[in-house]
C-alpha cells in the first residue's frame, strides 16, 4: 500500500495489534489470579473447565487471536509481530491493580529487557513464506521432538516439588522453577501449533510436499493443531501459579524461538542479514535472558505485594508477621463483643 490508503491500513494494523496485546494481557491476568485460587490435585482439571473464569480466559486469548490475525491483514509481520510483545508491558500494570499493589522497578526493567530482547529476535526472523510447509515425516518429528521436550520440562517440574521439604525459600524457588518450565512448554507447544497450522493451511489450498494430501492426513493436522493449542493454554495456566510476569515473559520468548528453531531445522530459513542476523539474534537472546532473571527477581514482590516501590525486598522481619500479629490478621480482637485474643506463650 501507499499514500493515504498505506497509511490508513497501518493506522488500522497498529490499533488491531494493540487490542490483541490487550486481550493476551487480559487473559494472562485472568489465568494468573484463577491459579492463585485454584487447587492442584487429582480433579484440578475438571474444576478448571467448570469455573466461569476459565472460559473468560479462553475467549480473551481467542479474541487476542483475532485480533492479530485481523492486523496481519492490514500490515506486514515486521510491524505486527513486535508489537504483539507490549502483552508483557500491558500485563505488568493490569496485574498490579488488581492485586492492589504498585509495579516494582525490578520488574519495570526486567519487561523493558524482555520487550528489547523480544523485538530484536522478531525483527530478524523471517517470515514464513506462504507456499511452505512440513512434509508429512517433518511433521511427525515436529510432533514427537514437542512432545518429548514438553514431558521432560513436566517430569522437571514434578522433580521440583520434591525440594518443599527444605524450607519456604527453597519451596518458592522450586514454584518459580516449576512455573518457568511450564512457560517454556507452552511457547514451544504453541510454536508447533503454528507451524503445522502453516501446514494444513497449505494442505488446504494445494497438495502436501512429497505428493497428494490423503483425508486422513489433513484429520490428523487438525487433530494435532486441537491438541497443541488446548496443551498450550492449560501449560501457561499451570505456569502461572509461579506468577505473572516471568512465566508471561518466557511464553512470549519461546514461541518465536521454537518457531524459528522449526524454520531453520525444516523449512530451509535463516535469519535476516546472514551472519550479522545470528548475532542480532544472538545478542537479543541474551538481553531478553537478562529481562527474564529480573522478572524472575521480582516474583516475590509481585506474589505477595509486600515489595518496596523501587523494588526491594521486604527483610524477613518486615515480611513476616509474628505469631500474635498473625493471629489478629486471621480473627480480629473484638468480635461481636468477644474478648480479644489471649496473647500467645512465648
């Protein structure tokens, strides 16, 4: 496009691309609070599916979706894709209201390396071309190399629980280990999900690579498509119980990295720029890396709220009641003319 009508079209593709920040922010905010509610367990799952706040979730990703779709349309990649990153950069402060807190300065700066780390890997990572897609052998170890790295990520997590029994430090640490690894799951997953939904696209208008689409091979895109977009959205659900901003930050990062990995590896990509692409990528890997330990700093603060305006972390005294303290945050002093509560043996 250009002249009035280019202009006007990435008008429309930016205010499209920040509706679908939005709604991913929403919806991340929206899972985060439901797993901080949400009890793990056998029988989680289904009640999951039976709370309202679950299907909002899901229709906010949906309409995220949507809308990024619908801003492909209006502008190229190049531009739609990084801003597709202010999900972060939007969830940090929905986050935070709704917790009744304040975004910290740790975490400002851990989603500011994130958000330059992220649009630096995007900006050199070609675009897949329309007309190419995985043959049906590259699809299946698509497949399998995803199901593989989602399990070993799950059986780390599990391995991470086990560490409770050496105190709450040690217990946070392992939620916030857990949490990344389902982030990283998720990314990948999702990744997997676009390139063979780039496949079946393709199997749709003209035959597969390697020869004609037979019946049972476009029922089996669509079934894995299903199945890695719901594995997906019940991944990052499970990563939030570690919290908001970090797992947000490694589910944004992981998708394009996977989804580059699968270029590279199987449609015969590369990065933009030769050999200064790699080290562009190279380099905004590490900076996003850098955005994610912040975050990552900054996961007891945003859990509790109990964090300093510049970021700082509450010492032990100042984050822990003692046990009378405790006693009256639970049961006040007076209720309905009780006598207040006895002070505790020391």
């Amino acid at each position: 496009m250009s002249g009035a009508g280019g202009t006007a079209g990435t008008v429309v593709a930016v205010l499209l691309s920040l509706v679908s920040a939005a709604g991913y922010a929403l919806a991340a905010v929206a899972q985060s609070r439901l797993a901080s509610t949400s009890a793990g367990g056998r029988g989680a799952l289904r009640r999951l599916l039976g709370r309202p706040q679950w299907w909002s979730a899901v229709g906010l990703n949906a309409a995220g979706a949507l809308a990024h779709v619908a801003a492909l349309h209006y502008g190229p990649l190049t531009l739609v894709q990084p801003l597709g990153a202010l999900t972060l950069v939007a969830a940090l402060p929905i986050g935070a209201y709704g917790a009744h807190r304040r975004v910290s300065r740790v975490e400002w700066r851990g989603a500011l390396w994130t958000l330059a780390g992220l649009v630096g890997l995007v900006a050199v990572t070609g675009p897949v071309a329309p007309d190419e897609a995985l043959d049906l052998r590259e699809t299946l170890i698509v497949t399998s190399a995803t199901l593989l790295l989602i399990a070993l990520l799950a059986s780390r997590g599990r391995g991470g629980a086990q560490t409770r029994g050496g105190g709450q430090g040690r217990e946070r640490g392992g939620e916030r280990g857990r949490g990344l690894g389902h982030a990283t799951a998720s990314g990948v997953a999702s990744a997997a999900g676009s390139a063979l939904t780039q496949t079946l696209t393709v199997a749709l208008a003209r035959d597969l690579p390697g020869g004609p689409t037979a019946w049972w091979q476009t029922a089996l895109l669509a079934l894995l498509i299903a199945a890695f977009a719901a594995g997906g959205l019940l991944l990052s659900q499970a990563a939030y119980r570690g919290g908001l901003a970090a797992p947000l930050a490694v589910v944004n990062l992981s998708n394009p990295a996977a989804a580059a990995v699968i270029g590279v590896a199987l449609l015969g990509e590369t990065f933009r720029a030769g050999p200064w692409g790699w080290a562009v990528a190279a380099v905004a890997s590490l900076v996003a890396a850098r955005g994610v330990v912040l975050l990552t700093t900054g996961l007891g603060t945003e859990a509790t709220g109990d964090g300093t305006a510049d970021g700082s972390v509450p010492t032990p005294r100042e984050a822990a009641p003692s046990l009378d303290e405790a006693a009256r945050l639970v049961v006040p002093d007076t209720l309905a003319g009780q006598e207040p509560l006895p002070e505790p043996v020391r």
